[in-house]
C-alpha cells in the first residue's frame, strides 16, 4: 500500500521484524475503525477520528486515510479483486496448464538435444 496505494492490498514488512508487524496489525485495525465511523457519517476531522488517525504507526497510510477516510474500503475491494483475477481455480488451472505445456516444450528440446 505505501508503494501503490491505488492498487495496494496489503502492507510488506520485513520478515522476522516483530516490532513491524505489530505496526502493521495496528495501523489495519485503526482505519478498520476510522473507515467504520466515517462510513457512519462522522466527520475524520472529528476530534476523536483525528486522535485515532495520529495513533497510526504509519505515516505514509496516516496521510493516505487523511486523504481518503475509506481507504481500508478501497484496501478491501484491492484485495478482493487480486484474489478473484489471480487465486479463483479457474485462472490457476489455466496458469498451471501453461506451466505444463512450457515443461513439455523444454523437456522436448532437452532429448533433441541428447
């Protein structure tokens, strides 16, 4: 999301970076909730709204939800369509029939060779 936030769907951390992911966890749930109350008619700029947006570990989605209050809605739908262009088995299946054909071809050439 930092990167591409138009398309992002969710936040890269290092691995074994405990003290991220805690972040991570932390700035997901809080515009979980910012996105929850904005969608309920409240103002981000509300006072307690803003008090959750500076609790935000992260700075690039803090600015991201001051711009965008439903920006976890726009995550949400982001991940939704990833999952439904790249994971549905009927791509995967198309995807693997394509890896297969491309192992034929190189185990083909490889006893041409031989």
């Amino acid at each position: 999301m930092r990167n591409f936030p138009e398309i992002g769907t969710g936040i890269l951390i290092e691995k074994d970076n405990p003290s991220e992911f805690s972040e991570a966890l932390i700035s997901l749930f809080i515009l979980a909730e910012i996105s929850k109350k904005v969608k309920d008619k409240e103002s981000i700029y509300e006072t307690e709204n803003f008090k959750m947006v500076n609790q935000i570990p992260d700075d690039i989605l803090k600015s991201l939800v001051i711009l965008n209050p439903n920006y976890f809605t726009k995550i949400k739908e982001n991940c939704y369509r990833r999952v439904e262009n790249n994971f549905r088995w009927k791509i995967v299946s198309k995807k693997l029939i394509v890896l297969y054909n491309e192992i034929k071809k190189i185990h083909s050439s490889d006893k041409k060779r031989a």
